[in-house]
C-alpha cells in the first residue's frame, strides 16, 4: 500500500504557491508604499466626506431658516 502525501496534492502545492507569492508581495517594500498610499487616501476621502456633511449641514439650515421666516400669511 502506497501512502499519500497531502503535500504532493497538485490543488496543495498551488495553495501553497499561491499563499508564497502573497507573502513575497507583502514583504517587498513597493507593497508597503501601495499601502501607505491606501491609507493617504482612505484619510483624504473621510476628510472630504467630513467636509461635505458639513457644507450641507449649512446650507439645509440656512435653507429651513429662510423657509420659516417666509410670510404666508
């Protein structure tokens, strides 16, 4: 009887290979400023979704301000 070795599995050594090429990716120093770069940018979004709550904040106040100074009368 012939003993099967799980790591001659063709599907294994892809996983293998495959989880080798990610880590070398990850370990490389242009990953590393990709990265970097991500989070300048996840900043710059939350900075500039902040700013537009904010400048619509404003205007729908000033917006509801002028609507109930309105003389319906």
């Amino acid at each position: 009887m012939s003993q099967h070795n799980p790591f001659n599995d063709p599907f294994v050594a892809y996983l293998r290979a495959l989880a080798g090429a990610r880590l070398a990716r990850l370990r490389s120093d242009e990953e590393r400023s990709k990265g970097a770069s991500a989070i300048e940018w996840a900043i710059i979004t939350a900075i500039l979704a902040l700013l537009a709550i904010t400048i619509g904040a404003v205007i729908t106040k000033k917006v509801t301000d002028k609507a109930n100074n309105i003389n319906t009368g």
